[in-house]
C-alpha cells in the first residue's frame, strides 16, 4: 500500500530520499498542470517544476498542517510559475493585447460542438496576462486583491483582465464552434 502523504512528508523531514521520491511520484503529474498554466513553454514548466520541489522540500518546516498539503505545496507551484513567468516578461517585449469586442450570442450557439481540448487550446493562445488572471481566478480561485497582490497590479486592473479575457475567449470559442460546423 502507497505511503499517506502525511507519512511522506515526515519521510522527507528525516533527509529520506524514498519519501522525497514518493511525494514527486505523488504530486508531480498535479503540479506539473498548475505550472504549465503559467509558463509559455513545456520547458519552462518543467524548470518551475522542479524548483516547486526543490522548495517543497527546502521549506518544509514553513507547512503548519493548517490545511492540506497538496493545497500548500499547489501555492508554492503557482507562485514559483508566476516568478518565471515574470522573468520571462522582463526577457522579452510584452505583447499587448487588442481589445475584445463585445459578443452578442445569437440563440443556440453551437458551443456544444467544441471539444475540451479546443477550449484549453484557446485559453493557451491568450495573452499571457490574461491566461494568467483567467487561471488564477477561475481555476485556482484566488481573489482580485490576492491576484493584483501575487502579480504587482492594481484589483481593478485584475478584474479588467479577467473581464477582456472572457470576451475574448469567448469570442475565439465562437468562432472555433462555426468554423468547426458541418
């Protein structure tokens, strides 16, 4: 029988390497998600990965068991993700995005056409500014202020980012669902 993650963790506080195995074998594939929301690249994802677990294991007396562990060690991926993903900013020019326009929904739009895949696809080619709000609010469930806190903007301009992201998304995912119509 797999070892409990509680067993794990105080395996990795005793320097074991078998417990430090077994908690990447265990998180690992979950993080590993969370970083490739946030980087622009597999590759990059994988670095964020496994400074996540150098981390983990380096900050192990910081967990206090006041919630999940999976939950604590997830915090550390999205912030670790989010820190590259901002060195990656400070590389390169950033890319502003052009405004959304509003959408108006004609009744029975095909959505239902699109696969999961088309939608993950499409949240992917957002502007990174956007995906990054998008993800941190819709699927990590952070708040505005916590995001505008984690990202150095204002909770105005979070919302404004999240807003412009779901229209454009929307947009892209209308015109993904009558392109794909027979």
């Amino acid at each position: 029988m797999a070892e409990s993650i509680d067993a794990l963790v105080e395996g990795c506080r005793r320097g074991r390497p078998a417990a430090q195995r077994g908690l990447y074998e265990r998180l690992g594939y979950q993080l590993m998600g969370v970083c490739l929301r946030y980087c622009p690249s597999r590759a990059e994802a994988e670095d964020a990965l496994q400074l996540t677990f150098v981390k983990i294991f380096t900050r192990l007396d910081q967990f206090q068991h006041q919630g999940p562990f999976e939950a604590w060690a997830r915090r550390i991926a999205v912030t670790t993700s989010l820190n590259l993903w901002r060195q990656h900013q400070q590389r390169g020019p950033q890319l502003e995005a052009e405004e959304a326009n509003e959408v108006h929904h004609p009744d029975g739009t095909p959505f239902d056409q699109l696969s999961a895949d088309d939608v993950v696809r499409q949240m992917n080619a957002l502007p990174p500014g956007y995906r990054t709000v998008l993800n941190l609010y819709a699927i990590e469930g952070y708040s505005h202020a916590e995001i505008g806190e984690l990202l150095g903007i204002s909770e105005g301009t979070s919302k404004s980012q999240l807003s412009r992201a779901r229209r454009l998304l929307e947009e892209r995912l209308q015109q993904q669902a009558h392109i794909s119509l027979p």
